[in-house]
C-alpha cells in the first residue's frame, strides 16, 4: 500500500497538483465520492471499486496539499476510534456519547 501512495504522491506533483488549491480538491473529493453512490445504486461493484479507489486517490492529494500524508490521517482516525464503543442502529455504528438516551 505504502508503494501505491507513492505513486498517487509522485503524480500529483508531476502534474502540479501539490501546488493547486486544496478547495478544488475537495471538489473532486465529493465528485468520486458520488460515483461511488452511483455505482451502489446500480449495484455495479467495478463502478464502486473505481469510485473507491478514486477518492483514495483524492484524499490523498488533499492531505498532501496540506502538507500531511495518508498515513498520519489514517492513524489519527484510528487512534480516536480504537476505543470506541457504542452499537449498530438501523446498520449504521452510532458511537455511545451520541447514543444520548436511547
């Protein structure tokens, strides 16, 4: 994987879009994010794999626009959930501190 972000990394920069603004990355962030729905709604699991792989991509020249890597954003995000308890709600995982009263 470590490779492959590599890669993702060394083309952006060859196409300058570590210098572009990270606003309209997030743009194409939420453009692949859609595609992803697109192909669940079609049930097309090759669409959905693209449109996976596709925000990956993104989302790694999004936190290398701000000066982060993958990796950091991954570990961070998985520091703050490792611990965390709560249960699944209509197939969706609700956290405790969100599940207030119920």
């Amino acid at each position: 994987m470590n490779d492959l972000v590599k890669n993702v990394e060394k083309w952006a920069i060859d196409k300058g879009l570590d210098q572009a603004p990270p606003e309209k990355q997030f743009l194409k962030v939420v453009e692949e994010l859609g595609e992803v729905g697109a192909g669940m709604a079609r049930q097309d699991r090759d669409a959905i794999m693209d449109g996976i792989g596709d925000t990956v991509v993104t989302l790694i020249i999004l936190a290398m626009q701000h000066g982060m890597s993958l990796e950091e954003c991954l570990a961070m995000a998985y520091q703050e959930i490792a611990g965390r308890t709560g249960k699944m709600v209509d197939g969706v995982f609700v956290k405790s501190t969100d599940l207030g009263d119920q």
